[in-house]
C-alpha cells in the first residue's frame, strides 16, 4: 500500500545535499504532496504495515520523518489519505524504511 503524505516543513540540511545518490533530497518543498510505499523488509511481517504510516494519524496530525543517507534532512508531514493500490508517480515518491 501507499500513503500520500502533504509535507509541512523540513530542515534546511535538505536543499544543502549535493552526493549524487541523495540529489533527491534538493527537490523536497514544503506543501507538495509525496506518496511513500509500504513494501518488505520494511513491512511488519505481523501487522502488514510500515512504522510512521500514520496508521491511526486523523485530524491533521503532525508526524515526523528523516531521510535515510542524510539524518539532518528531516521535517514534518500530515496524512492525507492511504492507498491500497500504489500508483504513486516517478516524482516525489518515496519508500518506507
């Protein structure tokens, strides 16, 4: 499954990244809407769900997260809504980890 997240801020050590594997993070702006992917390993063999998909996360809550390869890149993102059929697009797509 997916879960579309509206992104609501994030640190300045984001725009600063320029290692060729972690360019991505450069293009990440406060109120665009990323899709993140919940996929194995990363998905609890258990429960069938990602940790930080907001599960349960109504109302407008502020969630946090971090890029991995860079733990200074981190910000906040409210939930938009989950889906159960990926069809997340080329840009600002993102996976669980």
């Amino acid at each position: 499954y997916c879960v579309e997240f509206k992104t609501e801020s994030l640190s300045q050590h984001c725009a600063l990244e320029n290692r060729p594997y972690a360019r991505w993070m450069q293009y990440l702006r406060e109120g665009h809407t990323v899709c993140v992917a919940c996929q194995p390993p990363a998905m609890n063999t258990g429960t069938h769900r990602c940790s930080g998909d907001g599960h349960n996360a109504d109302g407008g809550r502020i969630l946090h997260w971090e890029a991995v390869g860079n733990s200074r890149c981190r910000g906040t993102w409210k939930k938009i809504r989950q889906l159960e059929h990926c069809s997340c697009p080329l840009v600002h797509s993102f996976i669980f980890t």
